[in-house]
C-alpha cells in the first residue's frame, strides 16, 4: 500500500505523525507499506500550526496512485462559536487570522480539492482523513451522503455539508475513512494496517507503540437498527 499524507499550511503535526509512524513502522515489518509526505503544490517546506514546526513534503499529491490518501486536519486558534470555516482568506483585508475554521478553509482557495476529488473518483484509492480533514472534504462538496467523523467541535459542520456524523472514533465507509480528534491518528493508522495489511502487523506495531487502540471502529456493515 501507498501511503500519500498530505500537507497545508496550518495543518496539525499530530494529525500527520502518528498515522505517518504508525504506517512506517507497519511497512518495515512487512515491506508492503510506503509512506510519504505531499502537497498540491509539490515539494515544498510546509510550515504547520502549531509553534512553527515545518515538515517537508517530497512530491505533489497523485490522485491517481493506488493506495491511501490521508488528509489531517489544522492546528491554530480554536474560533469563535459559529465561525464560518469558508470564509475567503482575503476578505480579511490583511489581518493573519490563525483560527483552525480559517485555516481549513483557505485549503478550498488551493488546488487540493480538486485533487482530493480525482483521489475519491479512483476505484483503486481509499481516502482517509484525521479530525479537521474530513471537514476540507465536507466543504469541498466532496462527502454529501457519506457516513463521517471528525473532532467533536466539528459535528455540526460536517452535518451542514450534508455528511452523516457517526460518533465513532474511527468510521469506515468502504473508501473513505475518517477519524474522529487528534490523538486519533494513531488508532487510524492502526486499523488502516488491520485492514490493508492484517491483523499480526497491526498488533505487532500496537505493541511496538505501546499504544492501546480506544472507541469504536463503525462500518457501513450489516442491516440497519430498527426502534433504537
């Protein structure tokens, strides 16, 4: 499996580390795994939200490579209750406005929409999104009808652009794959290496990580409950 994990401006360390070692150390252990940092843009240095820490992407996101697309979400100012995440950049007349709706939202004014939906229109890709990324998605117009988590904070958003809100820690929706806040990386990157690799890999980096796997993991599986 392909790993592509893309990088913005503002975007969480969090969101991209821990799903990025948790596949790394998958890939290792079984050489069926490949990681790799991208952007819309291209290699680039892509500074994130938090405290100025900068990672370095090596290549332009390829929506038609096989694999995984894994979309994290911003770090930044909370906002304010109600903040519009879509509003443009530049009706700000000048003003740097770090609130993570902002950030998430200049993501639209960028390229990676639009390749985000040629990803989601490959059979071959599985996209996967950390806390704030699947609202890029939902706002990008790219998740109406899907089934979707993201941080708590971001229920509302997701329900506004059409989405399903599952309260899960991870929702699997067949190819698309998104996980609920930040320290949730890790249980993704885990149940992504259960499902694409299998389970003796995941385990073995479970342990490696000395990390218990927490919440619900949903699918879009079985019939429907009935009067609950």
């Amino acid at each position: 499996m392909d790993a592509q994990l893309v990088l913005f401006d503002g975007f969480d360390p969090l969101d991209v580390i821990a799903p990025f070692e948790v596949l790394h150390a998958g890939g290792a252990a079984c050489g069926a795994v490949t990681v790799e940092l991208v952007t819309a843009e291209g290699p680039r240095e892509v500074v994130s939200g938090t405290g100025g820490l900068a990672l370095r992407a090596t290549s332009v996101l390829d929506p038609t490579r096989a694999g995984l697309v894994l979309v994290p979400g911003a770090a930044g100012r909370i906002g304010e209750p109600g903040e519009d995440p879509e509003r443009n950049a530049a009706a700000e007349e000048g003003r740097r406005d770090d609130s993570i709706p902002v950030l998430l939202g200049r993501t639209l004014d960028t390229q990676l929409p639009a390749l985000l939906k040629a990803a989601m229109d490959e059979a071959t890709v599985t996209v996967a999104t950390v806390c704030g990324g699947s609202l890029i998605l939902a706002m990008a117009g790219l998740l109406e009808g899907r089934h979707a988590v993201t941080h708590h904070m971001g229920m509302d958003t997701l329900e506004a652009h059409g989405v399903r809100p599952v309260n899960a820690r991870v929702v699997d929706d067949g190819d698309l794959i998104t996980a609920a806040g930040v320290t949730s990386g890790l249980d993704l990157g885990l149940y992504l290496l259960e499902r694409e690799v299998g389970p003796r890999i995941a385990h073995a980096v479970e342990a490696l990580f000395a990390h218990e796997r927490r919440g619900t993991v949903w699918r879009a599986q079985g019939p429907l409950p009935v009067g609950l």
